[in-house]
C-alpha cells in the first residue's frame, strides 16, 4: 500500500483544530493542487472563496446549523457552483450577437448546469482535502452551507448564478497524539453494483447495517423512543429541520437558475 492510499484510507473528519495551524505555503500548494481538479470541458465552474474575516467566520458558524468549532477553524474555504462568470464571458464576448449572427436562439443556465457546475466545485473541494490530508492537515465539510440561501447569498454577495456547494473547514488537530479512528462504512457491495442497479432487499438490512450498528449502538440501545439504524437517520437526518430548510434553500436556487 502506498501512502497516497494510507492517507486516503486514514482520513477522518477533524473539528478541533489548533490555532494557526497552517502556514501561507501549505495553503498555496493546497490551493495549486484544487487547481488541477478534473472539471468538466476544462471550464472550471467553481470559483473558492477564502474566509479570512472572523466576523464572517462566526456569522456562519451560527447559520450552518449552530456549530461554533467553524469560527475557531484556521482556515475555511467555500466552494460555489459558479456559471455567472461564464455567462459574464460569453456577453463580454458577444455571443449573443454571433447567437443571432447563426440564427440560433440563445439560453441562460438551466438546472443541468447547475448540476455540473455543482460537480465540478465538489470535485475541487476533494482535492483540496486530499492535497490538505497529505500535508497532515485535517478538515470538515459543511454541507450546511447550502442551507440559508438567502443569507449566504448576501452574506457573500453572490450573484444569480452562483451557489453554495460546500465549505471546507482545515487546520491540524488540537491533540498531538490523536489516533486515528475511521467511521464504519457499510459494506462494499451495497455500495459497488456489477453492471447493473441492484436494489436493497428486505432481508439484507442486517448485513447492510451491521458496521454501524456494532460501532455506535451496541447491544441495540439506540436513542430513545427509536427501534433502530432506519428511524436514527430518518428522524435526526432525512426529516430533520435542517435537511426541510435545505430543500426549500436548493428549491428557491433552483427556481432562480430556471426563472
């Protein structure tokens, strides 16, 4: 094995960071690396914002569900889906008159695009973690960001066709010895399908559970007045206020995008 996969293999969350963690040069490579993500047609359509003011810093600790260990991370990065500059490019370059030139009808971003431009910024923050993990610089992802679009919007001024994807938490752990403890998968067939979809049977629950289970619940005592693995994510994930704000969020970006 060699350590490209080790680090791969090893990395975990981090949410307690030490200050200052992280110098200007590690943050270039990092930054170099993201650079060389794969990106769909080589347009890049994500654009990273560096979070350096604190006052920013604990705002989104508060709007990305209450979690103060962002205000205190040495440094955060948030990745957009970003079409505007494109759409930008292609006014500045008169597109639109060459659209007429050809007899073509031209169009603005649509929800496709939202879709790649949303990869492509996905895909960056990997290598960035990666880059990152390598240099033992650990992170957290804040998926949350995608929350509370209306205050992200202007909390960042974003234009129409931009949007949170993701933010990245980094700095080095605030325990010099941690161990490094990995979070159960679920097994790999469930995950890794041969050629075809294969969908999750009724008598497979057990095995498809069984990791997380035997690592988090014991002995079945799960939370109280919840019977198993299915109603802890239902109720404390799939059905939580955060993930009913989370839709509305993405459903209002969408309607913008497509209106």
């Amino acid at each position: 094995m060699n350590e490209t996969i080790r680090t791969m293999l090893n990395r975990r969350s981090l949410r307690l960071f030490r200050p200052d963690s992280i110098t200007e040069e590690e943050k270039g490579l990092i930054l170099q690396a993201t650079m060389r993500a794969p990106t769909a047609g080589n347009m890049m359509l994500y654009t990273i914002i560096e979070v350096t003011d604190q006052a920013i810093k604990d705002r989104l600790a508060v709007s990305c569900d209450d979690q103060p260990f962002i205000a205190k991370a040495p440094w955060v990065l948030l990745f957009l889906a970003d079409y505007q500059r494109w759409v930008d490019y292609f006014q500045f370059s008169n597109v639109d008159a060459k659209c007429r030139e050809r007899g073509e009808v031209g169009r603005n971003p649509q929800e496709g695009d939202l879709m790649l431009a949303a990869c492509d910024a996905l895909i960056a923050a990997q290598t960035a973690v990666m880059a990152a993990e390598s240099l033992g610089i650990g992170s957290c992802y804040i998926g949350d960001v995608m929350e509370q679009y209306e205050t992200h919007r202007d909390l960042f001024q974003l234009p129409k066709y931009v949007f949170p994807i993701t933010m990245v938490c980094f700095g080095r752990s605030a325990k010099e010895d941690r161990e490094v403890k990995v979070q159960p998968r679920f097994p790999q067939r469930f995950i890794v399908h041969q050629n075809r979809y294969q969908p999750l049977r009724k008598e497979e629950v057990e095995e498809f559970e069984k990791p997380l289970v035997e690592r988090f619940y014991p002995a079945g005592k799960f939370p109280p007045g919840l019977d198993n693995l299915a109603q802890r994510y239902y109720f404390q994930k799939f059905n939580a206020d955060f993930s009913i704000e989370l839709n509305r969020s993405v459903r209002e970006v969408l309607r913008n995008w497509s209106g």
